[in-house]
C-alpha cells in the first residue's frame, strides 16, 4: 500500500519490512503541497524557507517552486539542497540557529548557499544490495561488491548534488574508520560541527559518535536519529551518514 511517511508509517517500520519487501518511494504529491501551503495562510504565516531534496534526485523541488508561486501572499525561498536526508537536514538545524539569533528571513537566506560550502556529508552502506536493485549502482558492480564485501564511502557534491564514492575498503569495520578518518581531513582545517544519522544501525552510529567526539576541533556533535527511508529504500538497513558543518573563520 501507499503510506505518508512519519504520519502513516514509521522509520523502523519502514527499515523492519525491507527483509520482506524493497518499497519504493516517491516525491509528495501537489496536494500535498497545496495543503502545507494553505496551512501556512491560515495560520497568518508570511514567510516560508523550503529546503528539499537534490533536484538531480527528485521533482521535489521543482514542483515545489511552482505550487509556491501560486502563494503570493507567502515570501516563499525554496532551496535545492543538492543533497539529501542527513544534508538537508543540516542546512535546516543551520536556518534555526539563525533565527534564534535574530536574523531576518532575508539574511537567512543570503546565508544558505554560504553555509552549503562548509557542509562535507558522506555515508557508508551496510549493504549494496538496495542501491543495486534501486538503479543506483550496476548489476555487475553491486554483484562484484558484495561478493568481496567491498564498502564504499559516498560523499555528496555540493554542486551537482549528487554522490560519489570517494573511496573504497573491504569489511565494515574498516569503512566506518576509513569514513571517520576521511571527515578528519575538514577538522583540521577548522572547527566543525558533526552531525551523525542512520538507517537501523544505531549501535555503529553510536560508535562514531563516541570516537568522533574525541577527535579535535569538534565544536558540537549531535545524534540526529534515523534516516529518512525515503532514502532508506535507495541505502538500507546498516547505513550510516555523517556531516561535517564547518564553522566560519
């Protein structure tokens, strides 16, 4: 069946029926949309930040931008995050810091493109089995992966908005290291804040949280919870993502 995710149905739940059942997933319909929107009117709000998923991902953003175009009452900015799930994220929990020191909606949204430079977001598959079967990676390469247990560490380009794998390691253990040791580069360039999101894997993400926090120049590490499994469907069971939010100089 279809369910609206985080109304109708859980993250867990979600994560719990994949050992079944791949679902699949898709962008929230325009009535959907329209009805966020009219809420916001009704509720005398009058200025609205929409940050969604990469747009080389899904129609989320462009549906987006032309149902708030319909909504001239609202000053509407919606921003391509060029990421997704624990990327966007960030950039929300950023605008919310803002807003609690005063800033106005205007400054705010100068600020989003600045502070999407400073964010580094990578994430480690427990399995390639659901990118495969997702279209995210070639029969073949999936295939090849799992038989050697070869995990890639995936970072996401903050100008193409979408993911790469940055390197590759065999076993697990040693790409959740390798991914720390790869986000330790940015630490020793400046003090970040460190945000860390999984897919039903809270015991390795709760791992990285702990040697993560030991590491220098880590200003804030903060546990976010479970990946969206809008993602989920794509990344799986055993995902872990983990963002590093530099602070300005």
């Amino acid at each position: 069946g279809d369910f609206i995710f985080h109304i109708e149905i859980t993250p867990r739940e979600v994560y719990d029926n994949m050992k079944y059942e791949i679902p699949k997933s898709s962008l929230p319909s325009l009535d959907d949309m329209e009805g966020a929107f009219n809420r916001f009117e009704r509720e005398n709000y009058t200025h609205v930040i929409a940050v969604t998923i990469s747009s080389g991902l899904s129609g989320t953003y462009n549906a987006l931008k032309m149902v708030s175009k319909k909504h001239d009452k609202l000053s509407t900015y919606v921003y391509d995050s060029k990421s997704t799930s624990l990327g966007e994220g960030v950039i929300v929990k950023e605008c919310g810091k803002l807003m609690d020191q005063g800033k106005s909606f205007s400054e705010i949204v100068h600020c989003i493109p600045e502070m999407k430079k400073r964010m580094h977001f990578f994430f480690v598959f427990g399995t390639l089995e659901y990118a495969r079967k997702g279209g995210r990676i070639g029969k073949l390469s999936g295939i090849l992966g799992e038989a050697l247990d070869i995990k890639p560490i995936v970072y996401f380009d903050n100008d193409q908005g979408i993911c790469f794998t940055c390197d590759k390691v065999r076993g697990r253990k040693r790409s959740l290291s390798k991914m720390i040791d790869i986000g330790s580069r940015f630490l020793a360039k400046s003090p970040c804040d460190v945000y860390i999101a999984y897919g039903n894997a809270r015991e390795d993400a709760e791992d990285i949280y702990d040697r993560i926090s030991k590491l220098s120049n880590v200003k804030n590490i903060y546990m976010i919870g479970q990946i969206s499994p809008v993602v989920g469907v794509y990344s799986g069971p055993g995902t872990v993502g983990v963002c590093y939010m530099e602070q300005k100089s």
